[in-house]
C-alpha cells in the first residue's frame, strides 16, 4: 500500500479549512498516492496520457468542480476546486493539465457563453469524463497576442465554415468537442467543433521534454462546416476566451504548489538519509539554507492561493490578482524543483524520484496561459495604468 503524503503546512494553513475542504484534499491526495504515483513515471517515459485514469478523476468530482449539480458537476467552492488541482499536480502536471483543461476552459465557457441546450447536451457527460474537450486558442504564430488569430469563420445559409489552425492543444486529438475561437466578421467568437466534423483533422505533436504525459495536439480546420446551434451565443470580442483563461489560471496557480510540496519532501527525505563525510548531508548549512528557502517560499503561495480563493468565491476576484498568483506560484514551483534536484545531486536526474519530471513538467507551465513575462505586464499595467505590450 502506498504510503500517505502528510503535506507541507508550516503555517497551520490546514486550521483556515473547512472540514469538507480538508476532506475533499485528502480523499485526492490519497487518489495521487495509489493511482497516480505509481504508474506516473512509466506513462511519462512512454510520452503517453494515463487515459485510465479519467473514470477515477471524474469520479472524485474534479471536472466542472464548481458548477451546478444540476448539470452533474459537484458545486464545490473554488477553495476545495484548488486544492483539487493542488494534489493532482503534486502527481503529475499533465494529469492536472487534463482536467483544468477540461473544467475552466471547456465546461466553464459552455456553461457560462453557451445555451441551454448546449449546456444539457455537454456538461453533464463532460463531468463523468464519458466525453473529452480541448480549448482552441493559441496559433502557429499568434500565441501571447491571440487578438492577431487568423482562424477565421464564415456565416453560410446553413451555419459557419470555419478555416484556420492551432497549436500547443491539450486534449486535442482525444476531444470530442473543441471550444474554438475564430474570427466571425472580424469579431472573435467560440464555436462547439464536434469531433468527426468533415474538414477538421487532429495532428499529435512529438519530441516534447516536457508534459510527457499529457496529449498536445495541432487543430486544422479545412472548409469545416459548423452548425448554426454550435455558436456560444453569449460572448463577442477577446472577453470570451480571456475569462477562460482566467478560470484556468486560477487552477494553475494552485497546482504549482503541488509540484513544489513534491520536489520539497523528496529532497527533505533525501537529506535526512543521503550520509557524505559521515553525516546526513541535511546537517549541512548550504543544504538547510535550501530547505528553508523552499519551504518559505511554499508557505508564502499557499497563503496567496487561499485567498485568492476567497476572494473567488466572494466574487470580488480581480483577473490581475489571478495572474499575479499565477506568475509567483509557478516560478516559485520550478525554482523548488531546480533546488530540489540540486540536493539529490545525481539521482535527481533519475526516475527514481520525481524531481526531474517535475521541473521539465513546470517549464511547460511557466509559458502556458499566459507566460511568466506576459503576467508581469498584466500586473504592470494594472498598477500603473499603462499598458507595455508594444
């Protein structure tokens, strides 16, 4: 039986928790202690998605975690949806990746922009991961400035003809529905692209170092005819897949701690019993100054990503203030990691430990939804009033 993560609380952040947060952590971390951990080393040496673990991860109530129950999502706080992705980055990044992927940037844009119908017809079968969706944003060469996509469709008696590509796709050849942004008379719009659609083709893309264990996938979309029905009917303009954007990132910033309590308590075990000049090589100052710098800095994003929650939840929430956790937790995250591999020296490198994939893992991370530098400009546009993008 694996044995049970106890968690990196320094601050005594488990007392600021509902008993039902604290419950839901724990029945996840648990989950990642004899699901995921186990097998998540060979997938990710494999470049494979651990795919049977959907039915578990839909099973916990991760997916569309805070939706209504009337779709068959779990209505859950945003505090329990964080620490949900917190213990399932702690496994791997790409298994947290599928499912923020999944619940804030395909059911919550069709909860929140679609209709009725497309929500009934979706939700429901998204949240029991029966069916699988993507987020089409980022292009081939339009990547930090989507509002330059050249994905373009075009209205027919019979619904929309949708031309165009994207890129860096999670989920994307597995999706049965992609949430598409496309340029509608100049106007960005998001289109439902069921998968089967004549003119839409998936390609997997190869070679990746890193989110070995997660499907990234190139989108064409050659002459592909929509029907009219599969318009998000609620949002025009950049708004749409921003606030997305906005969802996912919140989910991010938490799951960087994940991955920076793994790498910490591999590296504090280690220490403990790794001997050099006859001693446990944690008795060494360098090593302690390591330690602790790592543990300050997870302590410091838990209290941010606790209440950022809050503030989500009190639907006060400010995107600048998602992107400022973000930009911090993901850095501090990979800057643990960096450390962390630095005390096993060279066993870091190795499989044995999950150090390595971790830190190959966070560099993904770091650039995805929205990169480290782009975060800084948001925030510093925020504060000052002037926009520096160009």
């Amino acid at each position: 039986m694996a044995s049970q993560f106890i968690g990196v609380d320094y601050y005594n952040i488990e007392s600021l928790l509902s008993e039902e947060e604290r419950m839901v952590r724990d029945v996840v971390r648990r989950f990642v202690e004899e699901k995921v951990l186990p097998i998540i080393e060979d997938h990710y040496m494999a470049g494979t998605f651990p795919d049977e673990l959907i039915p578990h991860i839909a099973g916990l109530g991760v997916l569309g975690a805070t939706l209504p129950e009337k779709y068959g999502c779990a209505g859950a706080n945003n505090i329990v949806y964080g620490l949900m992705n917190q213990e399932l980055e702690r496994g791997d990044s790409g298994v947290r990746s599928f499912a923020s992927v999944q619940s804030g940037l395909v059911m919550y844009p069709i909860f929140k922009y679609g209709s009725e119908e497309q929500r009934q017809k979706w939700l429901p079968v998204l949240a029991t991961g029966e069916k699988i969706g993507c987020f089409g944003l980022t292009e081939p060469d339009h990547g930090s400035d989507p509002g330059s996509m050249v994905t373009k469709a075009v209205e027919t008696d019979n619904g929309y003809v949708l031309n165009g590509a994207k890129m860096w796709i999670t989920n994307g050849s597995v999706a049965d529905v992609a949430v598409v942004w496309a340029k509608l008379n100049g106007v960005v719009r998001g289109f439902l692209v069921e998968k089967g659609t004549p003119g839409y083709t998936t390609t997997d893309m190869k070679g990746k170092h890193s989110l070995r264990a997660s499907v990234t996938s190139e989108l064409v979309f050659s002459d592909c005819e929509i029907p009219k029905e599969n318009i998000l009917p609620n949002v025009t303009g950049l708004r749409g897949p921003l606030s997305c954007l906005t969802q996912a990132r919140y989910g991010i910033a938490w799951g960087a701690i994940g991955s920076a309590m793994a790498c910490y308590d591999a590296a504090l075990s280690y220490a403990k019993t790794r001997i050099q000049f006859g001693k446990p090589i944690a008795s060494f100052q360098l090593v302690q100054q390591k330690l602790v710098r790592m543990l300050t800095e997870i302590t410091k994003a838990q209290l941010l990503v606790l209440q950022l929650g809050r503030l989500k939840d009190a639907g006060t929430m400010r995107f600048t203030q998602v992107s400022l956790a973000k930009r911090n937790n993901v850095a501090m995250a990979l800057e643990c990691a960096r450390t962390a591999r630095t005390i096993l020296g060279a066993n870091g490198i190795t499989s044995e430990y999950p150090v390595m994939r971790h830190m190959a893992n966070l560099e993904s991370v770091y650039t995805y939804e929205g990169t480290h530098d782009i975060h800084t400009l948001i925030i510093g546009a925020d504060i000052t009033g002037i926009e520096a993008y160009a």
